[in-house]
C-alpha cells in the first residue's frame, strides 16, 4: 500500500507530472488521486481560489497581459509557498500530484528548494506524446462544467461522454476546453518545449528522479509505468483526489 510505501521512505512524496498539452497529465493525476488519496495542485485554480479572497491577486490576474494566463514568476512562488504551507501541505499517506507544475525553470528551482527544506521526497513523472496524437486528443477531448461546478469558468478534468453524448455522470452537456483551440494549443506547447530543457536541468542537477512514460499505449499502462516508477502499490482508495480543499 502507499500508506506503507511512504511510511518506509519516513517523509512525505510529492510528484511534479509534466508533459505537453493533451500528453493526459489531468487524466494521469486524476487516477493516482483517487487510488492513492492524493491531491492535485494545479497553479491556475489555486491562483483564482485565492484570488477569491485577495483583491490584490484578483486585480493581477484581471491585468495580465500574459496570452496563456500565467500569473507573474513572483506571485506564482507566492502561490505555491502558500499552498505547500497550508491547505497542500504534504504530509505522510498523501501523494501531493503538482499537475503542469512547475511550469519553468524559475519555478522549478524554488518548489524544489521549498520541498527539501520540508523534508518531501519529491519526483517528476513526464508523459511522451508526439505532436500530432497530443493534437487529436486535444480536438476530441471533453470537459463538463456541471460536474466541475468550482471551475465553471475554465473547466479543466476529462469527462466521459454517455450514450446521448452528454456527461456519462450527470447527463449535462460537454464542451471542448477552451485551451484546446488550435492557436492556443500551439502557444502552450511552444512554451512548454521552450521550458522544459532548462526544467529537467535543474531538477536533475538537484538530484530529483526524473521518470518518462510514453503515452501511446493504454491509460491503464500509463497508471501502472506511474505507480512502477514512483514504487507505489497498485491499491485502491475511495478518497478521491482533491483540487482544492
């Protein structure tokens, strides 16, 4: 069981999953969370969760001039100082998923700082898609703003389509997101092959593991190389993975 696997390491494990757009990080993290009683972290909904509360934050989020929506290097270290501190706070038993996170090389180098100084065993999982299976995921996948009611706005999980094409759980409408466009995919994936050299240079010069799953094969290989490669039982939990608690 993971519960056993982490208590053997005596220290909480946080897991970095990157990859390019449509690569399957949501639907990746979304299985470990709900077998493994993890919690997903993803930049952009803790900076509006936040910014819920901060008018400070809601005003540089309103302002930014940013084509993909990223918050500003300063205020994203902020972001994850808080979560880590605070509501994802790793702890022994809970595998704390940092889904497209960190997103460059500034990033990188803090979060890992951050998590050694808090004595967290930290791993990147990266998924391997070529450019055109990641574009054909991209045009048929679905979201469902019912079930993602907190996002509704900017819903972001896969959903399943039921017999009529609506959402197989609450039977509402689907929608493809809004990051799937095709000029938008292009700028996500540009950005993230212009940071994801100097990423793995500082995770790896840190001494973090660094696995890599190719995604052509099924979901459920990609889950078993994941759980194989962080040395996590395949067990079962009914916790499902939190976005934010």
């Amino acid at each position: 069981m993971l519960l056993a696997q982490q208590s053997a390491r005596q220290g909480p494990v946080a897991v970095s999953v990157l990859g390019p757009p449509a690569a399957g990080k949501s639907s990746l993290t979304a299985t470990l969370a709900s077998r493994h009683r993890g919690l997903i972290f993803r930049l952009r909904e803790y900076a509006r969760h936040r910014a819920a509360h901060d008018e400070g934050l809601a005003q540089t989020m309103r302002t930014s001039t940013d084509p993909l929506g990223w918050v500003p290097d300063p205020v994203a270290l902020s972001l994850i100082d808080h979560a880590l501190h605070g509501p994802f706070r790793p702890s022994p038993g809970i595998l704390l998923l940092l889904e497209g996170f960190p997103g460059n090389p500034v990033q990188a180098v803090h979060t890992a700082g951050v998590l050694d100084r808090m004595g967290v065993e930290l791993h990147v999982v990266e998924l391997l898609v070529d450019q055109e299976s990641a574009r054909r995921r991209a045009q048929t996948r679905r979201v469902c703003p019912a079930c993602e009611s907190g996002s509704a706005d900017e819903p972001h999980r896969p959903a399943t389509a039921g017999p009529d094409g609506g959402c197989a759980r609450c039977g509402g409408p689907l929608r493809a997101r809004r990051d799937d466009t095709a000029d938008l995919l292009a700028a996500r994936t540009g950005r993230f092959r212009q940071h994801h050299p100097r990423i793995r240079r500082e995770f790896q010069t840190r001494g973090v593991p660094w696995h890599t799953i190719d995604t052509r094969c099924s979901p459920a290989a990609v889950v078993a190389a994941a759980e194989a490669a962080l040395g996590i039982c395949p067990s079962l939990h009914p916790d499902p993975g939190a976005l934010i608690p």
